[in-house]
C-alpha cells in the first residue's frame, strides 16, 4: 500500500498553538512540541547536573536569566510530562523540591549529545550566522 499524504490524520492544534498530547500518529512531534521553549532543555540539565534535589531558589540561582513565572511554568510543564517530580514539605515558609524521574533521567544522555555537539560547533556556527547576515544586508 502507498503511503498517500492525503490520507494521513490532519494535525489538530488547539487555539494557544500546542499539540494536543492526545495527537496519536506522531509521538516525535507529540513530545518534542514540549521542548519548543527556550528553558525546558535548560532546566532539565541543571537539575539533571545536580546529585541532590533543587529547591526552586536554586534553580533561579542557576538560571539567572529566566523569570520566576516562566520557570514555574516549565516545571508545570516538566511534571505534567513526568520528566521532574515536585516534592512539597509541609513546613512554613513551604519547602519545594525537584528532581528528574526515571523518564527524565533517561533523557539526559540525549540531551548532554546535543550540548556537546552545541560546544563543538559553537564557532562553527556563528561565524557563519555573521556572514549570512552580512550577506543579507
């Protein structure tokens, strides 16, 4: 049987744009959709380079540079996807905590590839960006 484009099941976007997780034919785009921010991939490897939990101070300690509402909000998104585990301490002020899961530890080699391919290419890759650019101009 030919594989005919016409019959494959259409894409179904819900209205903020992000692949329904019960989008069922294509897992790649399922899961990777949630990787599309800028600070999943990066939360990931800080509490994946850590032997001991992370309370969420820390993790804004390790990534200056995002804010504590987008932060929240991929560690929302982290758990939903059983990649971190968020461990409440019953304690006043509240004491929060993440670690990977079984699932996120296993993503970690994965990713650790891609940052390593990321540093070997590094020079690579901007100077040709600033010549493209140049080009462009």
């Amino acid at each position: 049987m030919k594989n005919n484009p016409t019959s494959l099941p259409k894409m179904q976007l819900p209205a903020d744009g992000i692949l329904s997780p019960t989008y069922p034919k294509c897992p790649f785009r399922n899961v990777i959709s949630r990787f599309g921010d800028k600070w999943s991939l990066i939360i990931l490897m800080v509490i994946g380079g850590t032997p001991s939990p992370l309370r969420f101070s820390e993790l804004e300690r390790h990534i200056p540079d995002i804010s504590s509402r987008v932060l929240s909000s991929c560690l929302r998104t982290l758990e939903a996807d059983d990649l971190i585990t968020r461990k409440v301490y019953p304690v006043v002020p509240p004491r929060v905590e993440y670690t990977l899961t079984e699932v996120g530890t296993s993503l970690i080699p994965h990713l650790q590839a891609l940052a390593d391919w990321a540093n070997s290419h590094y020079d690579q890759v901007i100077a040709h960006r600033a010549r493209y650019n140049k080009k462009q101009r």
